[in-house]
C-alpha cells in the first residue's frame, strides 16, 4: 500500500548557461512529511525549488507530483494541482494591500464561498494578518511579510508547499513561531512542507528527513535525526 | 465669457480623445513597460474597418463594435506575436518593433483603402456648441474610465492585471496565467484606443488622421505620469482644454507648438508626471 511519494525528482539538473548549479538530484518525500533541504549558500537549493516548481525548466530528470510526471508543466498550472513555492524572501506584492495579496493566493480556487472560507482560515492562523488587512503589504515588517507569503501559498489550497529560507533575516523567536506554524499545519492538515533553510540546525529540529546539497549534487541524506548525529555530516555540511 | 465656456467644452470634448488614447499608451506601459508606438495604427485599422463595416451593413454601430473588437484582436495579437519574444531583449526592441508595425499597418491601410479622404459618420448629431457627439465622446471617456477603475480595484481579473504587471514571478506563483493577463490588457487597452478613433475620425479619415492625436495623447500621458491611468485620462482632458484656449485666443496654427511647451514644462518640472507620487515603484 506505499502511497506514491507526495514529491519525488529523478536526476534532476539544471544549468545556468554553460554552468551546471544542480546535477542528477534525487528526492523523495511522503505525503504529509516536513522535508528539509540544507546546503551552503550556493549549493543549488533555490535552484532545486525552481525546478520542481516549474518556474526554471530543468535540463533533465524529472519531477512527480503523487505519482504524476509533471516535467516542463509552468509554474501557474502546478499551482492547480497543488504545489505552491514561497520563494526566497516571500515575493509579497507590495504594491497590494495584505488582502490583495492573499486574495490573489485564493483565485485559484473555484467559487466565492471556498475563497471567503480559506481567507477566513488564513486570518484565524495569522492574527497581525487581519488586523492589517486594508494595509499597504510594505508596512509589514519581516515576520509578517513571512506570514504573508506562507499564508497567501495556504489560500490555494495547496498539498505540497516549497518554502526558500523563510527564516532569512527573522529573529530565532520569530523563526521558531514560524517552524511551529508549518510543524502544526501538516499534523492537522496533512500538508507536505519542503523547507529549504542554509539555518541546518532550525531546519532539522523541525524537520523528519532531510537532504544536504553540496555544489549542486546530493552529499547527504536521511532521517534529521541520524544527519544531526552524524559527525562528518555536521562538520562538512551542517557548520554545526 | 460665452466664447471662454464654448472653448471649455469644445476643449473638453476633443480632450476625451486625447484621453482615450492616452489611457491606452499608459494601460500598456503598466502593465508590460512597453511605449506603444503603434497604437494611432491600431485605432486606425480599426476606423477604417468601422468604415468598411457601416458601408456593408448600413449601421453605425455595427461599425463601432468592429472597431473596438479589431483594436482588442490587434492588441493582443501584437503583445502574443511581437512584444513576448523580444521581452528578453534591450528595451530599445519594443520601441522599434512598435515603430515599424505603425509604419505597416499605415501603409498597408493606404494601399487598401487609398489615401483619399473617406467621409466619417458621427455616433451622433455633431451640430451645436456641445453637440450629442461631443457629449457622447465625453461621457464614454469617463464611463471608460470609472469601469477601468471598478474592474483594476474590485474583480479578479484586476487583481490577477495588477499582480502580473508588478511582479510577474510572484503572479505565477500564485496561479496567474501571466501571458494570458497581459495580452489582455494590451486587447482592453487596445480597444480603448480604438474608441479614441472612432471619436477623432469624423468627418474625414485619411491614413495620417491620428497623426496630431497621437502626438497630444503622448503629451498627455507623460504629462499625467506614463503609470497613472487617472493621469492620462486628466492630462487629455487638460491638454484638450489647454490646446482649446490656444487655438481660440491665439491661434490654430499654435497649437501644436503649445502641445510641445506643455510636454516640455511638465518634464522639466516633474519628469515622473504631474501626478506622481514621491515613491517610485520598486521592481
Ligand atoms: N540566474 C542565475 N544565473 C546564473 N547562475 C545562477 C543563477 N541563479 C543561481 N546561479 C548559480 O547557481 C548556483 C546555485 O545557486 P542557488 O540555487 O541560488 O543556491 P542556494 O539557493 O543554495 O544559495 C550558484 O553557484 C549560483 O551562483
Ligand atoms: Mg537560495
């Protein structure tokens, strides 16, 4: 009865030009898992993301969504089935006010009511959000805008979510708060995270599995435990 | 003071064309920083249709819907065919492509239709200070204008426009199908510059009619602040009136030359438009 995994890449690689940033990485995570992906600034982890995202068409390999081949399909149309990707710093519009923003999340779903029921949800998950819901997303400050960001990928519905450091420039209580919320989220909802974090020790502390990138390439894997016990892990890869 | 108020409305209601166009320069600079060059051809392919149309079918109206769905299907052909493949390329590219498709479809409705004068029907009774089509003209201007503003602020459509316009990555990311949004726009604002052609061709239209149009629709919308629909549509209404009061008291052979000084009084004193607001758009 092995589900299909809700994530799963065969050999993907991308380039950058001549320049190869991620080279055959395979990854698989359960359908209600809290993955991490660590890796060193520049190890290819954004990289990974856009490519399963859809948003960088990968050289090779392939990405599965529950067993299906989504490869070359464009970001907007994996949004419809369920995989939404927070990037690096949120990509809050803030031009828009906080509803606009989280509004915009929610028109992927179909009918009023289904809308006005997950903006609901939103707020009653984030409470600054709704306080500051008629204002400009540029008064937010860091963790707010975080909030956002995750809270306009939850107005669609999502089954897998791929977040890009969401703890970049967050102060350690914020960033517990948010590894809270995401930890929270999956055991009631059965939402899978894939949480890309450079903050190896955060990340592991929330995380089940995790994978370690090193210059594009898999150097490491396993259950967060085991890497976190691991010295040759921690001390090439972790800085721990 | 009889002559000052017949120059206002008159200023007015030629100032509702400049507006139009205007607003259609600006709707596609927002939303793809394109400066639409061939915008006076589109409004005139679809003139000249209008007029092919009233001809065969003995209606104006008929006309005028050809009109505006040629200047949609010009739009967003333009923006699928021509401006996404150079939207990679140095922002020179869109300027020349947009130049040379004016200089096309110029020529192309010469060779079809000849560049003898066609007589141009009114949508309504054109006799009288403010006549029927001056206040036609003036009130679909507005009602243009306010039903952009209710569709930009209140309706999905809107949000997913502005969301593609500002940052298309993060549009995407949210479901946005960001070429699809975009081409519409260029079709809504497309057919907005062609009701500014059905509304400056009457009586006569000829392949350079819009020539002087275009050219105070320019000031206009830089003069309104090239990002500001609210700006274009009162930058035309102004130059309108401004250019009215110049051809009235001073003389007509001024006013282009008074379209020129007001163009560059506005971009010495606020190059961002007289409407701007201090804080420039972060991309
Ligand atoms: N758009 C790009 N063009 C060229 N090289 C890039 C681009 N984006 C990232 N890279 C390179 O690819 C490698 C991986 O980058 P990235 O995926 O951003 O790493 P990480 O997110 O782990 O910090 C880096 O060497 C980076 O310089
Ligand atoms: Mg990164």
């Amino acid at each position: 009865m092995a589900a299909d995994p809700a994530l799963r890449t065969e050999g993907l690689t991308v380039h950058y030009g001549a320049v190869r940033a991620l080279d055959a990485v395979d990854l698989e995570v359960a359908p209600g898992a809290l993955h991490a992906v660590l890796g060193a600034n520049g190890a290819g982890k954004t990289t990974f993301l856009r490519a399963a995202s859809g948003l960088h068409p990968p050289r090779s390999g392939r990405v599965l969504l529950f067993g299906e081949d989504v490869t070359g399909a464009p970001a907007e149309e994996l949004v419809r089935r369920g995989l939404l990707h927070v990037p690096e710093g949120g990509g809050v519009l803030t031009e828009l006010t906080v509803e606009e923003n989280l509004r915009l999340g929610g028109l992927v779903r179909r009918g009023r009511a289904a809308r006005a029921a997950a903006l609901g949800e939103v707020y009653d998950l984030f409470a600054p959000l709704r306080e500051r819901r008629t204002r400009s997303a540029s008064s937010l400050s860091g963790g707010e805008r975080q909030m956002l960001a995750i809270g306009r990928a939850l107005m669609a519905g999502p089954r897998v979510v791929l977040l890009d450091e969401p703890s970049l420039g967050l102060a350690p209580l914020i960033t517990r708060r948010i590894m809270h919320l995401l930890q929270d989220l999956r055991s009631r909802t059965g939402l899978t995270v894939v949480l890309v974090e450079q903050n190896a020790r955060t990340a592991l502390r929330a995380a089940d599995r995790a994978h370690v990138l090193d210059q594009g390439a898999v150097a490491a894997e396993g259950p967060s435990a085991d890497l976190l016990g691991d010295p040759r892990v921690r001390a090439a890869y972790l800085g721990l | 003071m009889q002559h000052f108020a017949d120059l206002t409305l008159n200023g007015l209601a030629s100032g509702a064309v400049y507006a139009a166009l205007a607003l259609s320069l600006v709707l596609i600079y927002q939303a793809t920083r394109v400066l639409n060059f061939a915008q006076p051809a589109f409004a005139l392919v679809s003139a000249y249709l209008a007029y092919a149309v009233t001809a065969a079918t003995g209606s104006y109206w008929a006309g005028f819907a050809a009109a505006l769905a040629a200047g949609g299907l010009l739009g967003a052909g333009t923006e699928r065919l021509l401006i996404r493949p150079l939207r990679n390329a140095s922002p020179l590219s869109p300027i020349i492509a947009t130049l040379g498709l004016l200089m096309v479809l110029q020529g192309a409705v010469g060779m079809v239709w000849g560049n003898e004068p066609l007589s141009f029907a009114y949508p309504l009774d054109y006799r009288g200070r403010f006549s029927p089509a001056d206040a036609f003209a003036l009130a679909s201007v507005l009602l243009v204008a306010l039903a952009l503003f209710a569709l930009y602020r209140f309706t999905p459509a809107g949000l997913r426009m502005r969301a593609a316009a500002i940052r298309p990555e993060a549009a995407r990311l949210s479901g946005v199908r960001v070429g699809a949004v975009l081409a519409g726009a260029w079709a809504l604002a497309s057919a907005i510059g062609a009701l500014a052609g059905m509304l400056a061709a009457p009586p006569f239209l000829t392949p350079n009619a819009f020539d002087a149009v275009f050219v105070f629709a320019i000031a206009a919308a830089v003069a309104g602040g090239l990002e500001n629909p609210f700006g274009a549509v009162a930058g035309g209404l102004a130059v309108g009136v401004l250019l009215s009061y110049v051809t009235g008291y001073v003389g007509p052979e001024l006013t282009a030359l008074a379209a020129l000084v007001v163009l560059l009084t506005v971009l010495a004193l606020k190059p961002d438009g007289l409407f701007s607001r201090a804080a420039a758009r972060k991309v």
